[in-house]
C-alpha cells in the first residue's frame, strides 16, 4: 500500500530514531510525532551526569528540538501532546494536548508506537513525599537539579543498586552528597556474576558510600525537618534526598487497549521488522520485547543504543523496507566511579538457569603491555558451552580497556563463535594499547588449553561445594611465603610454592585428585601441566586464583613452611 501519512507515539531515542529514518526513506510521506513531555528528543543515558556537574550545560543533554525537527525534516514534532487511544478500525489517533487540555484526532495509514516505559515505584508509605524522586527524563532531572540548588541536601538514599541507581549514586556521591544505596538482592548490579559484583562492592566502599544490601525500602518518613528511610530490617537512615531507581516497565497500555498481542516478557511484541500484530502498527524502544541470541528467548532491552536501532528499522519499515532487527546479546557497561564494568551475553548463573553446563574461565591481564607505563589490570570472566566451546557470555571489569575487550566479546558472541576462536582474531596491537597477547586473545588461548587437555579448571563456587561435601582431596597453595603474609591460604591448603613442587612430588598423592590455585591462576596452570606430565591422574586449577574466591581463608600468616 502507499503510505501517505505515518503517524509516530514518542520521541526520544526510539521514536526520533523513526521520525528521521523514515524521512529519509520519503520526501513524500506526511510524518507527525507525538511526544508527551516536553521534549522531543534527549540524552537520557547523561542525566546522572548533568546532576553531578559532569556534564555541565542542560542544553548538551538536548538532541534536537521540535522545531528542528519541523526545520531539518519536516516532521510536525508535537510535544506535550499525548496520544491516549489507537482506534485501529478507523485508523486514527486519539491525542490530547497536555498544556489546554484538548483533544484532537489523527488518521493514519502507518503507526508506530514508541512510548518508552516509566519508573516502578514501590507501594511503600511516604513514596510520594516531595523529596522523593525517579530518574527517567530530563523533566526529572530538572526537578532533582533545582532540589539540589535550592534545598542544598546534604544525605541521599538511592533505592535501587542497578544501572541507574549506581549512576545516580555515584553522581550524588561526587556531588558531595553522604550517600547510600539500599538494594533488596545481595549485591549491586545484579547481572554480574557474585564474584565480580564483590570487587565493585569493595571499590564503591572504599569511595565512602554506604551499602544496605539485602535490604528492601519499608517506608519513606518526614522525621525532625527531614526524611527518614526505613528498611524491612528496620534500620532507619536520615535523607534529605531519596531517589528510587528500583526498575522500569515498559509503556504498553495503550497497544493492549488497542488489541495488540503483548509478549510474555511484559512488552509489545514485534517480528524481526519491528511488526506488531496489526501489520500496520510498528513499535520499538523500552515499549517492546526484544530476542536474546544466546537463548532465543523473549526479553525486554531497555537500552538507548537498541532504541535507536530499533527505531530506525520501524521507520523504513513503517515505508515498505525490510530492515531486520534479529536481537540482542545483551551487552551492559557502566561506570562506577574509578571502574568500568560491563557484561554481554550469560551470565554463569544465568547459564545455569538455561540448562547449559557451562564453562568457566577467568584471566586477569593488564590493559596494554605490561612495559608500557600506565598499564591497568583487567579481570576478565568467559562463559562457554562446555561441550561444544561456544562463547555464552563474558563480564570485564577494570580502569581502562574494558570498553574494547567487550564489544569484541559481544561481536564473538552474535557470531556464534568458540571459545578457541578468539584466539585466531587478528586485533589492533601496539604497546599503548594492547599487548602482543590481547586480552581477549588470553582468554582464547585459555580456553584452548582446556579444549587440547593441558589443564581441568574448577570454579570457586565447585571448589566451595567439594569442600563442603568432604571429598578427599590435595588443596595446594603455589604462592610465594611473602604472599601467604597478605592473604591468607584457603582452609586446609598445603603451601609449596610453584618454584619447589617438583621436589615435592614424591610427599603427593598422584591417585588422589589434587587442586592447585595461585593469585590469579597461571602460575597453578604451571603446576597443573607439571604434575600432569609426572602422571598425577587428576589434577585442576582454581581458575582465576585467590582473585576470583570470594570465601573464607585463614588469616595471614608470616610463618608458613618455606
């Protein structure tokens, strides 16, 4: 069918995304778009930084304005104007203007609905009180921007310790804020696996901000002139600032008033164009369920880069072009203070859940070569299919280089490739950048060790339930006695450091299964091959070392057999 008259529900990333697409792909097309707030299009994944002074000047946050829009594209941009029916027989629009109140219809011969999603707010007492704030849009900033100025709070409680609400608590801390995070789960960024959630737990500790974790928001309070937080473990926190960032659902009232098939992950659901089940109404952003391609299953992908995406092929969709959207890996990073830390594709616990037994590996390498100044450590974790070596998911955390190593774990694992074949990418190498051994190159290499026999990895967590189950085993502990004064050895380990154990060999059992760890795991990689090939029948490896174990050990000792 010609289309005349394309009609668009929501700015932002996915419904500008659209606006400007489809103005590409026609000059003839008549395009109307309907944003809510008051601005069309912003940078939403900036706003913590605005708060924090970062990002210093409001209009930097601004992507365009309805009148460039109008100007650059010809698209008649109507903010502050809400569509608040789809009557789909008819083909029209019901939209009501939010300044006078007044309602106006508008035909259409394709629709696209990008009305994003909106903050959850815990049924709790106090939740409304006017200190009390979300994070979403740019009028929220404002609000939370003018508290700031006005009221100059001097504690902050952010409810919530996932993407927004550590972004937000880091910018609140470095605002000068005494800030702390109450989170309901064990730890901060849930999509990290425990082990690597810990090491973000210690930095943000040590930056001075305060953790409740376990700990769920009971009720807001005014207390003394000022709030109060409770949590179900009536603990009681003075704040003159509580920001919620606890999750978001996507905007899907009005398509499932309309009739249109909501998937079963909560959001609007597509085909690979962007397609609802009305073939004439397209939708992308927060609003719609997504694929994840390492399972294939429906998820939500609440994420500016795939709202642009997504937008994008709605809008030369919406026109009759055949733009395929095929998923998403999942690919998360986030800056907390000194640290970066992303992720894409499974977490192991994840894996797990999706009934893979799965592979995992951890390398700790600098960022670029070691020689060169500046060079920063990374902690690196893999997830592949053990059987088969297919890369599942990877999770990096470090002070420089993380951005780069993730993209190519995230690229690796859109193209279904192993494990073993990371170690054939030909990547960008120069000291300032890399070493001559990338890190992703190391964890290919790593995982190849494992795939031709030169070492059995164990994970902490099955280190942990072996011990606990009383399996007879041979726990030894590589390190130097120097190391043995600053982190004590696991309970029950023997201690021969990597440079003696060939003259141990004859006080071991090379029948009993034997399980060797070091700092963060080559030096243990170099024991295991050394009582491999002395016909030690079952040997492993902590993987990743005492870097990677986050259980008890015995206390540091300076007196440990040489």
């Amino acid at each position: 069918m010609e289309v005349k008259k394309l009609v668009i529900v929501g700015g932002v990333a996915g419904g500008a995304s659209a606006a400007a697409k489809a103005r590409r792909c026609s000059e003839d097309v008549e395009i109307i778009m309907y944003e809510k707030g008051p601005d069309i299009s912003y940078a939403n994944c900036g706003l913590p930084y605005y708060l924090s002074g970062v990002i210093q000047h409001r209009e930097d946050l601004l992507i365009t304005t309805a009148e460039f829009f109008r100007h650059r594209f010809r698209v008649d941009a109507r903010p502050r104007t809400e569509v608040i029916q789809i009557d789909r027989p008819r083909k029209r629009v019901v939209a009501k203007n939010l300044n006078t109140g007044q309602l106006e219809e508008e035909t259409y011969d394709r629709l696209i609905l990008a009305p994003g999603s909106h903050p959850i707010m815990p049924p709790v007492a106090g939740i409304d009180l006017p200190f009390v704030y979300t994070l979403k849009t740019l009028e929220d900033t404002d609000r939370i921007f003018a508290y700031l100025k006005e009221k100059e709070p001097r504690r902050a409680v952010v409810v919530g310790g996932g993407l927004i609400g550590v972004e937000a608590m880091e910018n609140l801390a470095l605002k000068g804020l005494d800030t702390t995070v109450v989170e309901l789960a064990p730890q901060l960024l849930t999509f990290l696996d425990w082990e690597l959630a810990e090491k973000v737990r210690w930095h943000v500790r040590n930056k001075g901000v305060n953790l409740c974790l376990s700990e769920g928001l009971k009720s807001v309070e005014k207390h003394n002139g000022t709030g109060l937080v409770r949590t179900d473990k009536d603990r009681e926190i003075p704040a003159d600032l509580v920001l919620v960032a606890v999750g978001i659902r996507p905007n899907v009232d009005l398509a499932r008033d309309a009739g249109l098939e909501i998937g079963s992950s909560g959001g609007i659901k597509v085909n690979e164009f962007m397609q609802t089940s009305d073939p004439d109404i397209f939708a992308a952003g927060d609003c719609i369920e997504t694929t994840n391609l390492v399972t294939n299953k429906p998820v939500l992908t609440p994420m500016g880069s795939a709202a642009n995406k997504e937008g994008r092929a709605a809008g030369a969709n919406a026109l009759g072009r055949r733009i395929a959207i095929k998923g998403f890996t999942g690919t998360i990073i986030v800056k907390v203070f000194d640290l970066t830390v992303a992720k894409t594709g499974l977490s192991e616990d994840e894996a797990v859940a999706e009934g893979f037994s799965p592979l995992v590996l951890y390398v700790q390498p600098g960022h670029h070569a070691g020689y060169f100044p500046g060079s920063k450590p990374l902690s690196i974790k893999t997830v592949s299919e053990r059987d088969s070596g297919r890369l599942l998911g990877a999770q990096v955390i470090g002070e420089e280089g993380v951005d780069k190593r993730i993209d190519v774990f995230a690229t690796a694992i859109y193209h279904q490739m192993s494990l073993e074949d990371l170690l054939n990418l030909d990547l960008a190498y120069a000291p300032p950048y890399s070493a001559a051994k990338d890190p992703v190159i190391v964890a290919g290499a790593v995982g190849q060790n494992y795939y031709q026999g030169d070492w059995n990895p164990i994970s902490p967590r099955e280190l942990k339930d072996k011990m606990q189950s009383g399996e007879p085993l041979t726990l030894i502990d590589v390190r130097t006695k120097l190391e043995l004064t600053k982190v004590g050895p696991i309970p029950g380990a023997v201690h021969i450091p990597i440079d003696l154990l060939r003259r141990r060999l004859q006080n071991l059992d090379p029948e009993k299964e034997t399980i060797l760890y070091c700092a963060q795991g080559l030096r243990s990689y170099l024991g295991n091959r050394i009582l491999a090939m002395n016909s030690f029948k079952k040997v492993r490896t902590l993987s990743g070392g005492l870097d990677t174990w986050t259980y008890e050990t015995e206390p540091p000792t300076a007196d440990s057999a040489p």
